[in-house]
C-alpha cells in the first residue's frame, strides 16, 4: 500500500476547485485533499461541497497561515488571485514544516518577487515548487514536444503561437483593475506566460529581446468596476529573439470567439514543420524534402487521463506528474521549476513594456531589479 499523500488547497475559485476535482480523480494513486483555505465563504462552501460529494472531509481555514500552522497536509496548491502568490509563497516557504507547493502561473506578478522566492526556496532542498505551466502537458503539445525533441524537424528555427479565445471573464476583471503596472505583469500578460514558456521549451535557448504591438480595442471599454476601467490589452502581436539565433511570436486575441482551435502552435525547423491545434487535439508534420503530399496527420491522446476538465487533462496529467516527483523524495525536480516560472515572468513583463512603451525591451532590461523598482513608482 502506498503511503497517502496529504494535499491543502489554498484559494478554492475556479482554479482552486479544478484541482479538487482533478485530486479526486488521482484517489487511487493515494491522494487525498484534507484542508483548503480561503477568506471567501462563497468560495469555501463550493468547495466544501463537491468534497463532500467525492467523500472527502474537510478542515476549512479562512486563511493560508492557519491552514500552514495546523500542520495538516504535506503538499500545497496556491491558487489565488495573482497578486497573492509572493506573500503566500513566502509564509509557505518560510514555514519550519515542509511543504511541496504547486503554484498556479504566474509565479508573482514582477521579477523582482520571483527572484526573492528564488532565493528564499534554495535554503529549502526539503521542499519541491513547481510552476503551473501546465499546457506542455496537453496531449497534442506533448506529442509536439517529443517530436521537436526527437529531432524531426532539425535544428529548430521559428515558433508561431496563435491564441484566439474568448473574451476574460467578469469575475477576473473584477479582481484585477488597477493591478497592471509598468513593471507587474497584467492579466493580459498571464494570458500569454504559457505559450512563452512553451516557446522557450520549443528553442531550447534564453530570451534575449521583445518586440510587441497591442492595444485594449474591443473588450471591456464601457466598464467600470468601483469607478475603475479596466486596462487589458485584448490584442496583441509578441515577437521573442531568442540567444541562439531562433526567433518566436505569439499572436494573441481575446474576442475571436469564432474560433475552431483555441491555440494553433506552428514549430519550423531546417528539415520540416509541425504544428498542434487545440482543442481538436490534431498534430500534423512533414519535411521540406517530401512537401505537402508527405504531411502526416495524427489524433493525439493520452490514456492516462481520467478528468479533461478545463484545460484538456493538463491539470490532471501536470498533478501526475508532480505526485511523482513529490513521492521520489527531492530525487526528481520539478517539471516546471522557479526559474521556469521567473523566466516566463520576465518575457511577459518585457512584452507588456515594449507594448506600453513602443519600443523592443530586452530582457537583462526587466530582469535588472532597479528598472523594476523605478518603474513602479
Ligand atoms: N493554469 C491556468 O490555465 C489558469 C487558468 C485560470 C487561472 N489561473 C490562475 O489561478 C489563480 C486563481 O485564478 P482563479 O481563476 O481560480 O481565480 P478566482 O477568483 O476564481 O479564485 C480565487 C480564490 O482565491 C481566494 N483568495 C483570495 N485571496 C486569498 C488569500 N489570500 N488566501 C486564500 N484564498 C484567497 C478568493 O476568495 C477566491 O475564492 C490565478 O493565479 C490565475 O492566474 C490559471
């Protein structure tokens, strides 16, 4: 038998309960979810519910520190509104008991808070912090990755995201007017960490410069939450230089509701070219010597997956993943480490600088600790 692995859920919204569910469904593999907290009864009353409904009891607390102190779980998953994770991070961390984090992206919302959680977590080699990136998991990005990494494409020179979704919500809106400052990472930041983490795991190379154009056109322009409107950018181009000469862009938008695919991810190399398209879970690849009548096409699917949830079994196959490396005892790291999640940090942070200054932004100029504090004030 093997030993039950003790989970706490710090902040159960939306996020907080998809990893509820996706835990429920990891029982047999000796998961349990024994504690969540969060100030927001609404919140902890859903949450208590569907715990019930998977016959889990919970212990409530109405915040992270109470929760920490009861000494309850051995793995915790943040999962509270962005500007949150750095305080939170930090009380985990600095906790005489160990314990595992998955913190949901992004990190923190600027680097220099990424950098300090850096720093206090080395001093901890008896804990694992992994970075909720978790779209390299869905099953047609996978299947992408391995074949970028298996080489079929050759030396890897291009990498085109296209995110095309629907508007934010209004609850994310609510929580996150007056959020974005030049050097904090806004929503519409959030939104593309992902993709620059899996462009950077595509290149397999360190960002060096950004290039980006985007405005706020269509969404959110006649609302007003507490006398604020918010700022989102909903359209944006991203173009990434990478140190080995690679270079990527990320096309997003947010009102292309009229959308078959959510993300079409394109990898170019010197010998062929192969894309992902998501949901329709369809990888494509051929080479530059058999053209287009050679392009092969493959349904790609991953029978480990016993919840697709929101984001296409990711969350399910990312919690796999680190139950794995938690119960390998500091043998394996974490899939997606901190200095993945201050990385995709920085990128976001130098696209949304470029976009608001109108200018490329390199990447030394964001991570430098001083231009993050002058630029807040
Ligand atoms: N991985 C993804 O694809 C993905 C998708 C959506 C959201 N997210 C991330 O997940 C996080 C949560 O997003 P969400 O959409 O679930 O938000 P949400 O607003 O639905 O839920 C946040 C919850 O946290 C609670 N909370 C607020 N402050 C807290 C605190 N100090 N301690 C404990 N609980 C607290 C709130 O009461 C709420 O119940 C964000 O960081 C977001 O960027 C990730």
């Amino acid at each position: 038998m093997v030993a039950i692995v003790k989970y706490g859920i710090i902040g159960v919204g939306m996020m907080g309960r998809e990893h509820l569910i996706n835990l429920y469904h990891l029982k047999s593999e000796g998961v349990s979810v024994v504690c969540i907290a969060d100030p927001h009864v609404p919140s902890q009353k859903y949450a208590q519910k569907l715990a019930e409904s998977f016959n889990w009891n919970l212990q409530v607390f109405s915040g992270h520190k109470q929760l920490l102190e009861s000494g309850l779980c051995d793995v915790v998953v943040v999962s509270t509104p962005n500007m949150t994770h750095y305080e939170i991070l930090m009380d985990i961390i600095n906790h005489p008991k160990p314990h595992h984090v998955l913190v949901e992206k992004p990190l923190c919302t600027n680097v220099s808070d990424c950098k300090k959680v850096i720093t206090a977590a080395k001093k901890r080699s008896d804990m694992l912090v992994q970075v909720g990136l978790e779209y390299r998991y869905m099953p047609p990005v996978a299947k992408l990755i391995d074949i970028v990494k298996e080489g079929a494409l050759g030396k890897v020179k291009m990498v085109a995201i296209r995110e095309h979704r629907f508007p934010f919500l209004v609850k994310v809106i609510e929580s996150i007017t007056g959020i974005a400052s030049i050097a904090t990472l806004g929503y519409s930041g959030r939104e593309m960490l992902s993709f620059l983490d899996l462009m950077r795991l595509f290149i397999g190379a360190n960002p060096v410069r950004v290039m980006a154009s985007g405005a706020m056109d269509l969404n959110h322009k006649d609302e007003e939450y507490d006398g604020r409107v918010p700022d989102i950018i909903d359209n944006a181009y991203v173009i990434v230089e990478f140190d080995n000469g690679c270079r990527g862009m990320l096309d997003l938008c947010m009102f292309a509701e009229g959308s078959k695919n959510e993300q079409e991810i394109s990898v170019v190399g010197d010998i062929g070219k192969s894309e992902a398209l998501v949901p329709e879970s369809i990888v494509r690849w051929g080479t530059r010597a058999e053209g287009k009548n050679g392009v092969q096409t493959l349904l790609a699917e991953d029978k480990r997956i016993k919840y697709d949830g929101l984001h296409h079994g990711s969350s399910y196959l990312e919690h796999l993943q680190f139950l794995s490396a938690v119960r390998a005892r500091g043998e394996q790291a974490p899939a997606v480490g901190l200095h993945d999640g201050l990385v995709s940090v920085a990128i976001g942070v130098a696209a949304q600088l470029s976009i608001q200054k109108g200018r490329s932004v390199t990447i030394e100029e964001v991570m430098h600790e001083q231009l993050v504090q002058s630029t807040k004030s």
